[in-house]
C-alpha cells in the first residue's frame, strides 16, 4: 500500500508540474509580440526603366559579367517589367549586391569599375549594420559578448528560418527565457544568453559546413562563453 500511495503521489506531481510549465511558458510567450517575414533566396531590384536592363549588361554583357563576378550573386534579367532578379543562397552577399545595384542604377553610371567600387562601399555599409544590430541586440537584453558574437548576432539580421527574422526570434527567445527563469527563480542572465545565442550558428551554416547546433557551440567556445551556454545551443533541438 505504500507503494501504490508513493506512485500515485509521484504521478500527481508530474501532472501538476507539467501543467504548471505549460502554463508558465504560455503566459511568457504572450508577454511578447511575433513579426514574421518570408523567407527567399531572391531580391529584386527596381529599375526606373526597361532601358536600363541594357546598361546593366554592358556591351558585350561586361557589367553584368563584373557584376556578378566580384558580388558573388547571380543577376537574372528577364520580362519582369521594370525590374531585375539578385539570386543567391547567401542572404549578406545578396544584400550588398542589392544596395549596390541600387546605387548603380540610380547613378546611372555603370562600368566594370564603378561596379567593384561601388559593391565594396556597399560591403562596408551592411558590415557597419552588422555591428550595430549586434551590440543593439546585446544592449536591449542587458549581455556582453565577443565583438566576434556581437558580429555574427547582427548577421542573423539576414537569416530567416519558418517566416521569422532569427535575430528577432533569437531575442524574443532569450526574453521568454528570462522571464521563465525569473518565475522559476534561478539564473536569469544564464537564460537569456542560451536563448540569444541558441541559433547563433545559423550566422555561418550558409557558408561552413556543419549542423547551425555544433557551429554555435563552436563558435561559442572559442569565445568565452559557460559549458552552461554551450548545452543550451548544443541540447535546444536534441
């Protein structure tokens, strides 16, 4: 009998403790709202003309050649009207090509070598965001990092997984952590970083072979942070 009266005791408290956990995470979530954006391996870029698509490609199609050589992004002109197709599996690339096509075009000047000038101040602009959108990050949530992390915290700017931006749902991640955490009374600030840097490896899986899991916690040991941060990377899916 005491058997049973511990058994029944023990499995009354697991479905108690279940539904409280249910319960704190769903009042956690709700304390935040969700953005979400489409996720794309394409950008389009606006043309104020047809004509345009001609000096795009350059006499002997030389632009677009330097173009797409020194961007490392594919360049599809087509019968979209009034527009042209940045194609690339790399989200940074296709960005600095965007802005500087955009500035190309509304310049009107484009050869071969004010199209390298011209992607290289724009490489130097997405790298100044970069670094802001990372420290921004870490300054919102109260945490320090490696300027190597702040780095690649802005990069996750770029990467979007199931409609959603990943530096904003890696924040809202390490918010809802932190909130559970200080529920549940223990390290707060512990939370936070695991939730913040959980996917910190989709910064580079784009670009280095590996699963984003070990990539993080690759990236996070190199860097200074806890075997605790490394667990919360490593054991979020698995």
């Amino acid at each position: 009998r005491a058997g049973n009266l511990i058994k029944s005791v023990e499995e009354q408290a697991r479905k108690v403790a279940k539904q409280r956990s249910t319960e704190i995470v769903l009042e956690s979530i709700q304390k935040l709202g969700v953005e979400t954006v489409s996720s794309n391996t394409t950008s389009v870029v606006s043309l104020p003309d047809d004509e345009m698509k001609g000096r795009i490609i350059g006499k002997e199609g030389r632009n677009i050649r330097a173009f797409e050589t020194s961007s490392g992004v594919d360049v599809v002109i087509d019968d979209t009207p009034n527009g042209v197709i940045l194609s690339c599996f790399d989200p940074i690339r296709r960005e600095i090509a965007r802005i500087a096509l955009d500035k190309l075009v509304n310049d009107g000047r484009i050869n071969p070598a004010r199209v390298e000038e011209t992607l290289q101040k724009a490489d130097d602009e997405i790298q100044q965001i970069i670094k802001q959108k990372g420290e921004k990050a870490a300054d919102l949530l109260g945490l320090n990092f490696h300027p190597y992390i702040i780095e690649m915290l802005g990069r996750l700017n770029y990467r979007t997984s199931y409609g959603q931006n990943i530096l904003e749902h890696s924040i809202e991640v390490s918010k809802i952590s932190g909130i559970i955490a200080e529920r549940l009374n223990v390290d707060i600030e512990l939370a936070k970083k695991g939730g913040l840097l959980h996917d910190i490896g989709k910064a580079i899986d784009f670009v280095q072979e590996g699963s984003h899991d070990d990539l993080g916690a690759e990236i996070c040991q190199k860097y200074g942070e806890s075997a605790e941060v490394i667990n919360c990377i490593m054991a979020h899916h698995e």
